[in-house]
C-alpha cells in the first residue's frame, strides 16, 4: 500500500510540475507574441521612416544636382564678375551678402545630404537587425509551443496514470477490506464455537495467555522496523487505510514466532494478508500472522510461546517482504506496538 501511496504521491507531484512547465511556457508563447507584436511595429515604423529619409534624400541630391550644374556653367569667375559690376557700393554689399547666403545654403544642402545618408545608413541597419529579431522571434515561438504541445500531451498521459493508479489504489483498499471482513468474521464465527464450547465444559473457557501484564513485554515476532502502523491514515489521494495491525519489514525466509502459546485456529490463504496463521490464546484473545511465505503448523496444532509458525513473504508487491501482524483482545483489533518490547 505505501508503494501505491509513494507512486500517486509521486505522480501528483509530477503533474503539478508539468501544470507548472505549461504556465510558464505558455507565458513564454504569449510574452513571444507580444514580442513580435512589437518588433513588427517597430520594423513597420522604421520602414516608413527610412522611407521618408530616402524621399528627402532624393530632392536635395536632385536640388544639388541643378546647383553643380548652374555653378559650372556660369564659370569659376562668375562670383568675382557678379561683385565687380556692381555700380554703388551698396549694390556691392547686397551682391555680396546674396553670393554668402547662397553658400551657406549649398553647405547647408551638402550637410543635410551627408546627415540623410548617415540616417539612411543607421535605419538600413536597424530594419536588418529587427527581421533578424522576428526570425529569431517566430522560431522560438515554434520551439515553445511544440514544447507546450508536448507538455499538454504529457499533462495528459500523467493524468491518465493518475486516474489509473487512483483506481488501482480504490481496489486494493476494497480488497484490503473484504480480507479484513473476512478474518473479522472468521474470529467472531470461531470465537462464538469457542464460547458454545464453553457453555458445554468450563475447560474450553481457559483464560488468555495473553495478558495485561505483558504490555510492553512481548517478544516480537520477528525482527524489524515498523513498515505501517495501527489505526486510520491518509493517503496522497485522499483515501483512507485502517490497519488493524503493524507491518514488520524483515528479509523473505526469515522465521515467524508465536508471541505468546495458544493453539492454531486457522493456517492458509486470506485474501490479501496472503498466508496467514491465527493463534487462539484463550479468553477470546487472538494474534494474527500475515504475509508469510511458507507455513509450518497446522490447525488445532497446539505452540509454545517463540515457537515458529512461518516465514516472512511477500503477499503485495507494493509493501515488500513483511510480517503483517495483529492482535485482538475480546475480538477487537487493539495496537500491537503497545504490546511489543521496546525496539532494540
């Protein structure tokens, strides 16, 4: 059963970690699309502007074109002849101040042309760098979204195992409890023999080997650590276990002993708990073996305290080899652990 709980704990833990992967990929997808959302304006502003340069660009090459060709058909000595024939000096100063105004703006025309192809130049360079950037933007947005899609089918595939170890789980513990109604029905069917018996000869109403001054002082009946313990828990999928007993974790083919003497109500097969051995110990009191690879007694078979009834198997591949031990007080199932010696 913890082997069950471990795997749906397990893959709990990895489908909320792939819930966790596909948020964040699909912000990466949608943080990629507003990206390229924004690239593609900037490329479709820097396009018009590099546009609008060019257009500049092109009337003033063509308006210094016009200028070169005045300025070389009127001659390298047209700026001297036009201040020479001037007739007053006013005249002089005004031709002067035109032929200065007129060159600064040729230099100023030249200038512009200079700073055009400069911008022209740097927007070229820009729209390169962002197509660039959209390529590089729309691959890895392919890249991302084919892993969200490989996420989303594994979100799937892990869901379809939880949903599958989830059923699993629900008919292991149905199982569990159809052999615990088994074993409880058993006890009480033998128990009620018991006390007809009793009715008939006081001899068969002994009193229990098993008694309150052995809390605590029980050998255990084989040596461990504790796999699962008496009484209700949780599991990972939020159904619940009720042990009504310990499990005792020891390597398979190790030996099995009575806690306490009493005579064999029932060795064989018990559902889940595998091969069992139940020993009555008088005044309605009972210890029950579980998981037990081989058995050596029989029933009605009577056994000293220590003596061995069986050894330590494997009835549920998920629990590993293991004793499953229980004892009833009265028919109730009470905890074994109070009853055992300290662990050593």
């Amino acid at each position: 059963m913890s082997g069950l709980q471990n795997t749906a704990h397990e893959l709990r833990d990895e489908v909320n970690l792939l819930d966790k992967q596909h948020d964040a990929t699909a912000r990466m997808v949608q943080s990629l699309d507003q990206q390229l959302v924004a690239i593609t304006d900037e490329v479709a502003t820097t396009t018009s502007d590099l546009a609008k340069s060019e257009r500049e660009a092109a009337i003033r090459r063509e308006v210094l074109q016009r200028r070169l060709v005045e300025i070389y058909k009127r001659g390298p000595l047209y700026s001297a002849e036009v201040l020479f024939s001037a007739q007053s000096v006013g005249q002089l100063v005004a031709r002067y101040k035109y032929l200065h105004l007129l060159a600064l703006r040729d230099k100023g025309l030249v200038k512009r042309l200079d700073e055009l192809h400069e911008k022209i130049e740097a927007q070229h360079g820009q729209l390169v760098r962002l197509q660039s950037s959209v390529v590089e933007n729309r691959s890895e947005k392919e890249k991302e979204a084919a892993r969200l899609d490989d996420l989303e089918k594994l979100q799937t595939q892990n869901l379809q195992r939880v949903q599958e170890d989830t059923r699993r789980t629900k008919a292991r513990l149905a199982e569990l409890e159809k052999s615990e109604t088994r074993l409880n029905n058993f006890i009480a069917s033998f128990e009620a023999e018991r006390r007809r018996a009793g009715s008939r000869s006081a001899a068969n109403l002994a009193a229990s080997s098993i008694r309150t001054t052995d809390i605590g002082r029980l050998d255990w009946p084989v040596n461990g650590a504790f796999l699962y313990r008496f009484g209700r828990q949780v599991n990972p999928n939020n159904t619940t276990t009720r042990w009504n007993g310990v499990g005792i974790t020891a390597a398979v083919g190790t030996a099995v002993k009575a806690v306490s003497a009493g005579t064999v109500a029932y060795a064989g097969p018990m559902g889940t708990y595998g091969n069992t051995v139940i020993l009555e110990h008088g005044g309605g009191d009972y210890s029950v073996y579980g998981s037990l690879a081989r058995i050596d007694v029989r029933k009605g078979a009577r056994v000293i305290k220590g003596q061995a009834l069986g050894t330590v198997g494997v009835s549920d591949p998920a629990l590993g080899p293991h004793l499953h031990f229980e004892i009833r007080r009265g028919g109730p199932a009470v905890d074994p652990a109070e009853w055992l010696r300290a662990a050593r």
